[in-house]
C-alpha cells in the first residue's frame, strides 16, 4: 500500500537558513506534506522564527552539529517515515515521492544520489573528487556501493533509524547512518535525485578538516563491521615499516656492518604485523558466526502485519 503524505516526517536540520527556509516549509506544505519538523542548531539569523511563521514545528538542538540535530530529532519525530534534507536549498522537493517511493517496497532506508547529475555549480570539481574518494574507501571498508554517503537527502523508516547507533556529532553522522544501515541488515536503495547550486548561505563544510574527519569515521567504523579490513590495515602497515627495516639490515650486512638490535626490532615488526593481521581473520570469522545467528533469529520472528 500507498506511504500517505502524513505518515511522514519531514525532517529540516538548519543552521542559519534564513534566505532559505520558508520556502522549503511552505513547497512541502503545498504538497500536502503537513508534519515539518525544524531542528535548529541555534542560529543567529531568525532562522526558527522564519520556520515557525511558515507552519513548522520548530525545536532547539541542545547539542552542537548537524549529528546531535537528527539524534535529539529521532526522539520527538512520532510519524513512521521521515524524510531529511537540509534547509540551505540544495535538495528538491519534487525528489520528496522519488525518495519515500521505495519505502512503500519494503525497503528501510533511501539515499538520494547527488553525484550522478550534480547541477551546474553545484559542486566544485574538488568535492567531486573528494565524494568519489570517500564512496570508494566506504565500497572497500564496508563491503557496499551506496554511490553518495554523504548525500543529506534521506528517507527512512523511524523503526529503522531507531536501530542504529548514532554517536557522531557533526558532518560525520552520515556516514555512520550508511555505516548503521548496513551493519543492521537494513533494505537500502539509492535513487538519483538533483542537487542545486547553493542559493545564498554559506556552506559549514570544510572540505579538508571534514573530509578527513570523515575518512577516518569510515575507518574507525569499520573495526565493528569489516575487522579484517580495519585490523588488516594496521598489521600491513606495521610489517611494512618491518620490511624497510629488514631491507636496510640485509643491505648493511652485505657490506659487513652488522645491526643487531635493529634486526631485532625487524622481527618483533613483521611479527606483530603478521599477529594484528590474524587477529582481524579470526574477528572477521566471529562477526561471521553472529551474523548468521542474527538472520536465523530473525527468521524464527513473526512475519510483520500487512498495511
């Protein structure tokens, strides 16, 4: 059956949205779209006031960043779907049926793709490279293409957004709601959507700072969902710091200068290497088994209710 238009949440993070915001409440509002719900992260601008006169609900994040805005949102939100997108403009209504389309198919969370057919202006050819980069290092991580992880265009099911396991404060908290989904079994579907210009507030990303914040999230995840990636990395890197070692030791000694302390240290780098890389099999093995157990439980559970 149909998702109908107030089953759904939308769901606005701003931060100093002014030039912006009434617009979007009012086209989701003339789409017959009537729970807008504004979690503002303390703007300066008016940014609330502007959301409230247009006919949202507005609260006040306690929290800094965009992440502490959907982890307090995903208590007050009561309707089962919620669509997110950001207040600055970039993201389109009209994409609101296209992204809450496959929910009525099952599937839990939908990701809008902003890379595929980007506007003109929309974004720099450095953040082209930097989200095809970060998507690439997330397919090696986390065993998924999901094509846009950073895209802020989201519907989901409030049951599946209550499954995960959100802690991350800032820009970051997209690519743990990726990281989530797949790490839960979650349905998820990529739908292309537009991606506008910026129409006239500034952006708060930093494409260095953030994009490293968010490189190393994708990594530091990955211990709980891919370990063999994650320990396999360090051991690599510690048995190759071992073979320059050894390539300097084996090079001396043909020239009859022996190093024995640090041939020692060559060994203890190699072995160690070779131990953390072990110990990532023999995790990766463990998640295996459990999550074997976890689809075995979930088909001993009751089959869902029909809508």
């Amino acid at each position: 059956m149909r998702i109908e238009n107030d089953e759904v949440c939308i769901f606005i993070p701003t931060l100093n949205e002014a030039p912006t915001i009434e617009e979007l409440v009012t086209t989701f509002q003339r789409m017959g779209f009537h729970h807008i719900f504004v979690m503002d992260g303390n703007s300066t601008d008016g940014t609330p006031d502007i959301a409230r006169k247009a006919g949202a609900t507005v609260r006040q994040q306690s929290g800094k960043g965009k992440g502490n805005a959907i982890i307090e949102a995903l208590e007050y939100i009561e309707q089962p779907y919620a669509l997110m997108l950001d207040g600055d403009g970039t993201y389109a209504p009209a994409d609101a049926e296209k992204m809450l389309r496959p929910l009525f198919s099952g599937f839990d969370h939908v990701i809008g793709d902003r890379l595929e057919n980007p506007g003109e202006g929309a974004l720099t050819r450095l953040n082209l490279i930097g989200n095809r980069l970060l998507n690439l290092m997330f397919r090696l991580a986390h065993g998924r293409d999901l094509r846009d992880i950073l895209s802020g265009y989201r519907a989901f099911s409030l049951e599946a957004a209550r499954q995960m396991n959100l802690t991350e404060s800032g820009f970051e908290i997209e690519t743990e709601m990726a990281v989530e989904a797949v790490r839960n079994g979650q349905q998820i579907e990529v739908v292309p959507i537009q991606y506008l210009k910026r129409p006239g507030t500034e952006t708060k990303l930093n494409p260095v700072q953030d994009g490293f914040r968010i490189f190393s999230t994708i990594y530091r995840l990955a211990k709980m969902n891919n370990p063999i990636f994650y320990f396999g990395i360090i051991g690599l890197f510690i048995s190759i710091l071992g073979g320059i070692t050894g390539v300097y030791v084996v090079y001396e000694w043909f020239q009859n200068i022996e190093h024995l302390p640090l041939t020692v240290l060559t060994m203890l780098l190699i072995t160690i290497g070779f131990q953390i890389f072990m110990f990532g099999v023999i995790s990766d093995m463990i998640l295996g088994f459990h999550r074997e157990i976890m689809r075995e439980m979930e088909l001993l559970r009751p089959p869902k209710p029909p809508r």
